[in-house]
C-alpha cells in the first residue's frame, strides 16, 4: 500500500508550507464555524472546506512550475513575518546563557553571556562602551 501510494505521489508537486497554511486555516474555519450556530458560520464551514479541497488539489498538483511559483510568492509575501518571529524564537532560546543587549549609540544588538557580573561592554559595530550587569 506504501509503495502504491509513493509511485502515485511520483510526479506530484506534494506538501509546501503554501498547502500547510491553507490546510490550518481551512481546519481552523471549519472548527470555529462548529462553535456557533448563524448564516455566518454555515459560510465559514463551506469556505474552511473550499480551503482544505484547494490545499489536497495544490498536494496532487503535476503542475510543478505554477505550484513553486504560488508557493515562491507566499514566501515572499511571508517574509517579514517569518523573520521575525524566527529571530524571536532565536532570543528566546538563548535566554537561559546570555543577555541581550542593545548598544545606545548606534542600536545594535550585542550577546553577552550571562552570570560575569558587572561588565564593561564595548560595542563591536561603534566602539562605545557601557556598563552593564550580565
């Protein structure tokens, strides 16, 4: 059955973060339409639906170069968006061993690491320095 299903998915564009979102979000509709009961939410069940059918039809796609292309402008749209929050996810994780630090004069980011006490820091970018405890 494995087999079958690979040699059917041959050819195939497959899963792109352009389906995953639009799979998401049609079962994020499709779940908040089940929690009320108005016009509204029969037209946010059929949409979510619409979405989840779209995202499977991109999947099974042997349109290869138009789907890179949606899935290229997504990205791009996304970008902003995606850098932030992976830079946010990158500081998060490094809260347990360093500080982050911004440098008064010319706003730079500077990693120091924690538990050295009071620390002259000196900026790499302008040459500043500040006290700062890590």
């Amino acid at each position: 059955m494995k087999e079958k299903f690979i040699r059917f998915m041959q050819g195939r564009y497959g899963v792109d973060q352009l389906s995953k979102f639009i799979l998401i979000l049609g079962l994020v509709f499709v779940v908040i339409s089940a929690l009320f009961n108005n016009a509204l939410s029969l037209l946010t069940y059929i949409l979510g639906w619409v979405m989840v059918i779209y995202c499977y039809f991109r999947i099974f796609s042997r349109n290869i170069p138009k789907r890179y292309a949606e899935n290229q402008a997504y990205l791009a749209k996304t970008y902003k968006i995606r850098t932030f929050f992976g830079k946010q996810k990158n500081i998060w994780q490094q809260r347990k061993t360093h500080h982050i630090y911004t440098c008064p004069s010319c706003k730079q980011k500077i990693r120091i690491p924690k538990g050295k006490g009071k620390i002259e820091v000196r900026c790499p970018k302008c040459g500043t320095t500040f006290i700062k405890n890590s």
